[in-house]
C-alpha cells in the first residue's frame, strides 16, 4: 500500500490510526516502522495482525525476525505462514514477474 500525503508522518498516521481500528491492517504499518528503523514496532504489530486473523502478517515478521537476527523467530514465523497457506501465495507473487 502506497500513500502519498505529503510526509511520511501523514501515511504513518494514518495506518496508525487504522491499525487502532483492525489490527490485521499491522502488516501494512509495519512497512513505515521498518523504514524508520523501529524494528521491535514492526515485529509487535505483525504478531498482532496475525493473532488478529491476517496471515499474510506471519510472511513479514519472517522478514522483519530475520532482520532482527532472530532466526528462530523468522524460522517459526515462516512456518506459521506455511500452515496457513500464504507461502505458497508468496512464491505465486515473486514468479508473477519472470
């Protein structure tokens, strides 16, 4: 999800805002938390958004606990993606281009 308001604090606030509203929107706030850095935000809101019913979320903490050099938490975050059958959705997307 793109936003284009002007700054980088509008978009933030914005997803913010949603994610008080619907947790599973997490997955899409956590890519403005990683851009600014704040890595432990980002893997707290992706947990939430899974535990929330968005399985799309565990592919990202995959990524983000990888970042954070958890690799037992990236490892068990990939697993949970597999058993709820979005990592295959992932391979589909990156071959979607070749």
């Amino acid at each position: 999800m793109e936003l284009e308001f002007g700054s980088d604090d509008a978009g933030r606030a914005v997803l913010e805002h949603a994610y008080a509203l619907d947790p599973t929107t997490g997955w899409q706030l956590s890519d403005a938390l990683r851009a600014a850095g704040d890595l432990d935000a980002a893997a707290d809101v992706l947990r939430a958004a899974a535990e929330a019913g968005e399985p799309r979320a565990y592919l990202d903490l995959a990524d983000v606990e990888h970042e954070r050099g958890d690799l037992d938490a990236s490892e068990a975050a990939f697993e949970a993606a597999i058993a709820a059958g979005v990592a295959e959705q992932a391979d589909d997307d990156e071959g979607a281009g070749s």
